[in-house]
C-alpha cells in the first residue's frame, strides 16, 4: 500500500548521488554506478547511473503494478517541476554545483519492467542555473507537488485487495484512500484495526529509500498519515492513522 512517486523517486537517488566524495562529477557518476543496481522499494530500483553525451544518466526500471510508464511519459514537464523542486536542498547544492560547472544535462530514464516500455525526459544545465534563481521551496510545496505527480499515476492496484484511488493532504493528516472489494472486507479491516496498524508498522520498516523520504516529508511537515478504507455500494469508512509522533517513533526521528 506504499508506493514512490516521481518526486519522490528523484529526490532519493539524488540525495544518494550527492553523498558521493568526489567532486569531479564524472568520477562521482562512477562511484554512483558501482552501487547498482539500488532498490527503492516496490516501486523499482535505480539500475545505472552513467556519463554520455555530456549528460549525468539515470535509468529507473520500474514495476508496473505501482508505476504507470504511459502516465510518466504523458507527464513530462510535470515531472520536470517537481524533481527540481525536490532537489533544492543543502544535500543536493553538490550535483547542482558539479553539473552546472561542467555545463552538463541530467538526463531520467524509465522503463518497465515487464513491458519494456520506456519515458524520458532531460534537465538541461541552463535549468538549473534557472532554479538556483527561486527560493527554495518549503517541506509543504514539495509535498504538494509529491501528492500532485501521485495522483496522475492513480489508481494503484496494490495486488493485496486494495486499489489506492487517490492521495488527499487534508490540513492536519495525508490521506491514502484506499478502495475494498466489498463491504465484507471493509468490515474485516475495522474488526481488527490494531492487527492492521500493526502490520503497516512493519511494512513500513521495511520500505525502499524512496517510500522513506516521501513519510520524512509528511514527518517535518507535521502531519499525520492515514489510510481511509472504503467500499463501493456504502457509505461506510474505515479508518487506520499513524500520528506524526508515531511516524517519528518508526523513523527514528
């Protein structure tokens, strides 16, 4: 029931690539590659990151049970935005400096892992310069945006029962709404919410980097996380919440 994003996803790998020593970016782009492939959960995993045509190469592949190769490709500008805005921070103040300097492009790579369909799309080093320019955009935006590409890869089948339809910020808690086969079912999930709870607490722990920094993002926005289960045909909910002093307590924060 956890899945990256695009923003996500990028904001990951690129807080990754930044810890690299070396400040000569081919030579970083290098150490980077020897740590592929690097899972970022269920979503997929960075395969490879390499240096050609003057660009810094990032190729994703993905499962497409939680990533949509059609919606990425769709969304390219989209896309574009957000993982700018999720590269604005200290940690990333690296690449930018490295790439810009060598007057290089940043070039993303999707493809799926069944189908073999891809998406791409570039960031050019004059885009960069041209970001550096903003201000630096809050834990809120960035969150926003998050939820905003998540939405586009909507709904998610999570292959247990559930299909996630939509992801909603609603003031105080960010909510996953999240569909059931049937009233049944709905019924059995409010009859034993403390097993449920505690069987996303272990999922949870177990997540991939990428699914890590979107829960940081909820974490210093102070806000809650819940999942609100609903079944077509009733107007009957249920509802799992995490408060933000439990995610810190799982995230050690």
């Amino acid at each position: 029931m956890i899945f990256g994003t695009n923003m996500v996803l990028m904001c990951a790998i690129l807080l990754f690539f930044c810890n690299c020593a070396d400040t000569k970016l081919k030579s970083s782009v290098e150490a980077a590659n020897k740590d592929c492939p690097i899972s970022l959960g269920m979503s997929g995993e960075m395969t490879s990151v390499t240096y050609e045509d003057n660009a810094v190469v990032f190729l994703f592949t993905f499962d497409e049970q939680f990533v949509n190769i059609d919606a990425l490709d769709a969304n390219q500008e989209g896309m574009k935005a957000s993982v700018l805005a999720g590269m604005r921070n200290k940690n990333t103040q690296n690449l930018f400096d490295m790439v810009i300097e060598s007057d290089a492009d940043i070039f993303f790579k999707f493809k799926g892992k069944t189908s073999g369909k891809e998406a791409s799309f570039r960031i050019t080093a004059s885009e960069l310069k041209e970001e550096l320019e903003k201000p630096v955009p809050t834990t809120e935006e960035k969150l926003a945006l998050t939820i905003e590409q998540s939405n586009k890869q909507m709904p998610m089948d999570t292959g247990t029962g559930v299909i996630i339809t939509k992801v909603v910020d609603e003031d105080e808690t960010v909510t996953y709404l999240a569909m059931v086969n049937d009233k049944k079912q709905l019924d059995m999930i409010a009859e034993n919410i403390d097993n449920v709870k505690n069987s996303q607490k272990t999922m949870f722990k177990m997540m991939g980097m990428a699914e890590k920094v979107f829960f940081q993002m909820i974490i210093e926005a102070g806000k809650n996380l819940s999942y609100r289960y609903y079944s077509e045909g009733t107007d009957k909910t249920v509802e799992v919440i995490h408060t933000n002093a439990e995610l810190k307590e799982i995230f050690g924060n």
